[in-house]
C-alpha cells in the first residue's frame, strides 16, 4: 500500500480538518434531527480545531493521498526531538485498506529523518487503533480514564 502525505498550506487546515472530523461526528449525532444534527457536528468540528491551534501552535497538517485520492489526513508537531502525532484520520470509506499503517510508517520515517528521537500520541482507550500502535511497539506512558498516551522510541 502506497501512500503519501500532501503538506496543507496553513489557511487551508481548519477547512481540511473539518472535513475529515465531520462525518465523524456526524454519525455521533446521527439519531437527532438533521438540522440538529448538523449544527452540532459544525460546532463539535470548530471546537476540534480551535483546540488543536491552540495547544500546538506549530501544528501541520497532511492530506493522507492513496491513488491521487484524498483518504484523509494527519496532524503532526514536532517539539524539541519528539514528533506528536496528534491526529490521524482515515475516512470512513477507506479503513480497513491498510491505510493508516502506511500512513503510521511514514510518519515514523519523517520522525527519523528530523532526527526525532520519540514519536508520541494518544488515542482512545476504545479506538481499535491502539492495536496498530501495539503492533508497532509503541508503550503506554500514561493512562487516563478515557485515554492511552503511548510513543515509540526510536533510538
């Protein structure tokens, strides 16, 4: 599986975000009104955002691009020698294609290449991608009720 990653310029990555956050949170809300519905994913969204802006300041986003399609996208900082991986979304259409195991690797790869010596993330104790982070040997360095902070060192 061949993937690349496509540098968002910055005034693009809200809408970019938001783009691949909506649906999500559309099926969340997907048993209220439609109206409802949609404005409460739109404002879910925006919040998503805002909040990423603000707590990683040198935030980029990549559009995840397979067969010069747009499959979804990751969201990375690099701080000192560590680069977070704050998000990384896979469009509903395209799970389960090896995608975001691709898209992790390379990731990995960009850390080596900026001479990071960490990668680091946090998911959801119930996503199932914390099995693909297990499976990249990546360890729980902390635990919150809802959520696993995991990394990998990489020397």
């Amino acid at each position: 599986m061949v993937v690349s990653f496509k540098l968002v310029e910055p005034k693009q990555s809200p809408s970019c975000i938001e783009q691949n956050w909506l649906p999500y949170f559309e099926q969340q809300f997907s048993a209220m009104p439609i109206q409802v519905a949609s404005q409460l994913s739109a404002l879910q969204v925006k919040a998503k955002v805002r909040d990423y802006f603000n707590r990683w300041p040198n935030l980029n986003t990549y559009t995840i691009i397979r067969q010069g399609e747009s499959t979804g996208c990751i969201l990375i900082a690099a701080e000192n020698d560590v680069l977070h991986i704050i998000d990384l979304i896979v469009l509903t259409q395209f799970q389960n294609q090896g995608i975001a195991k691709s898209t992790l690797e390379q990731a990995i790869a960009l850390a080596s290449e900026r001479q990071c010596s960490t990668v680091q993330l946090s998911v959801a104790k119930e996503n199932h991608a914390v099995n693909l982070y297990r499976a990249f040997e990546f360890d729980v360095i902390d635990e919150s009720v809802s959520h696993l902070s995991m990394e990998l060192k990489l020397t």
